[in-house]
C-alpha cells in the first residue's frame, strides 16, 4: 500500500466514496439539549466521479510533491498521543497518523499547535491534517473537513475521590474540570452540537466548566492536589489512563454521550476534495483489514472502532 506509484491505483479504486464532511454528505446533528436522541454514524455518500489523479495545486497533489503530509497532534494527551524525552511521539493518534502516512507513501511530520487552533480553522496551511481525536461537532462542520471516523469514545463524567461524589446528580453546583474549546466544555454550558451517537445525557444542574488548555492538565493538577473542580470529564480512555497512575478520580455514571471521531482538514486551505477521499478509502481499508482494531486494543485494552450498536 505504500509508495507514490501506488496513489493512482488508491484514488481510482475510490470512485464511489466522497467525503463525509461535504454538505450534502454531513450528518444531522443532535444538539446535547435534546433528550436522548440516536444518530446514525456520520457515513460516506457515494460519488457519481472521483479524480483518478491529484488535483493540481490541491492538498493531495501538495502532499505528494513534497513526499510528507504535516500532522497537528497534541504532546500531552496520553494514550492518544504524547512526546517521549527522546524527541518522539507514541500514541493511537500517532500510529493512526503514521499509518495513514505509509499507506499515502509519504512521511509525516508532527507539529503541535493549541487544540483551540486546530478547531479553530484557517490553518494558512501550517499543517495539513489534524489527527487528534476529534469529536465530528456542527460547528466545527462549518470551518473544517471530516473523514469517515476512525473510532467512537464514550464522554466519561469522573469525580475526585475526595469530594466523596458517587453519581453524576452530585456533581450539581459544582465545577467540574474540562479541557478548552473542547465538547466537554460545550455539553456543560448547554452549547454541544454534536454529531452524537446515541443518548446525549443532561448536564448536573447548575454545574460549571473548569477549562484548562488541555484535558491532560486537568487530570495533571488534580493528582498534583490543585483545586480544579470536583469533577472531571473527558474521553473515557482518558479517564481509565489516569486513574491507572494514580490520579485520585473514580468514573461517575454512564458516559454522557458517545464520540465520532475523525481526521479534520481545513476548509480554507488548499482544495482537499480528493484527499479527503484518499483519505476515507485509507480509513475504511483500515476498519476492514483491523489495523484500527489492532491498535485500539495495543493503547486501550479494548475495541473503540466499531460504533455502538453496530
């Protein structure tokens, strides 16, 4: 699957798959105020034509005249990615990443802008893609493109062990410490639009975000003893990575909405049309051969890449 040689066969095999994040191919949302509502897996729309080569002056043809694709990621979101005292990078993120890079035949480079850029758009082309974990959101739809997902994660609520909190009703009035310009944050002001599976629950009367640039750090300040809030919510693996060393926090309830995630691109950047159908054959290559299976029981102990229900 590797080699630039092999990128022609690859796009011409994707004739009938199209971005998933395309208008006419983007999921209905389920805004977080709805009670618990089912959403169909965001899916990939067939395309009457696809480009059986890159389009010239597009993302795709950029990437592969310059033999690397640049990757934002974040250093410090372990186990989906971090950076190692040798300069390095480990993670699902990461070997989800440098798949996709061996099956483009090209090489990745990582580069580690704020979370809050990245879902910001407008890259002015500093990176090419983002692969971090990305919760597919409305908004979001609106400045940035989407693969198919790669996995799904539960949002999972967690209290510090010593607020004493055994239910996600005791986290009432209290705050509750989530990463910035995150869905965490988004479902706890009321706000999240996400494109959800399954249930979306209700937010803990009168509870308030506790943002901290990254969910990592919350986890961070609460095992360091910092007052954060009572609460903690993130991506369930999150929440099991920390606790596994040590963090003071138990999970609080069933999670509070199910995660698709998926690789953004952004829309004001070169024209991605076709990488983003290179990169939803590479993605669905990757869900039937098991690689992305593979690597979600190497990092999580468990299958996160089959959607509930599925």
């Amino acid at each position: 699957m590797t080699g630039l040689r092999r990128l022609p066969v690859l796009l011409a095999t994707v004739g009938l798959i199209l971005a998933a994040c395309s208008s006419a191919a983007s999921p209905t949302p389920a805004p977080a105020s709805v009670p618990p509502a089912s959403v169909a897996p965001a899916s990939v729309a067939p395309a009457s034509e696809a480009p059986a080569t890159p389009i010239p002056g597009g993302l795709l043809d950029a990437v592969m005249k310059a033999g690397t694709i640049r990757v934002s990621t974040d250093p410090n979101y372990a186990p989906q990615s971090f950076l190692k005292p040798d300069g390095t990078y480990e993670g699902f993120d990461i070997d989800v990443a440098n798949e996709i890079g061996k099956r483009l035949g090209v090489k990745v480079d990582f580069v580690t802008p704020g979370w809050d850029v990245i879902t910001a758009g407008k890259w002015a082309n500093r990176w090419d893609i983002s692969v971090g974990s990305m919760t597919i959101t409305v908004p979001r739809q609106q400045v940035l493109d989407f693969t198919v997902p790669y996995y799904y994660t539960p949002a999972q609520m967690a209290a510090t062990t010593k607020s004493g909190i055994t239910t996600l009703d005791g986290l009432a009035g209290k705050d509750i410490c989530v990463g910035s310009a995150t869905t965490y944050q988004d479902w706890l002001n009321g706000t999240l639009q996400s494109v959800s599976l399954g249930p979306v629950a209700t937010p803990p009367a009168g509870a308030k975000a506790h943002p901290m640039d990254t969910d990592q750090l919350c986890a961070q300040a609460i095992k360091a003893g910092q007052n954060v809030g009572d609460g903690f919510l993130t991506a369930g693996p999150t929440v099991d990575q920390a606790i596994s060393i040590g963090t003071p926090v138990v999970k609080v309830g069933d999670p509070v909405y199910t995660e698709q995630l998926a690789v953004s691109l952004d829309k004001s950047g070169l024209n991605d049309a076709d990488m983003v159908t290179a990169l939803n054959k590479i993605i669905a290559d990757m869900h039937n051969d098991g690689t992305l299976t593979n690597l979600s029981m190497k990092w999580y102990k468990a299958d996160l890449t089959k959607a509930p229900g599925a």
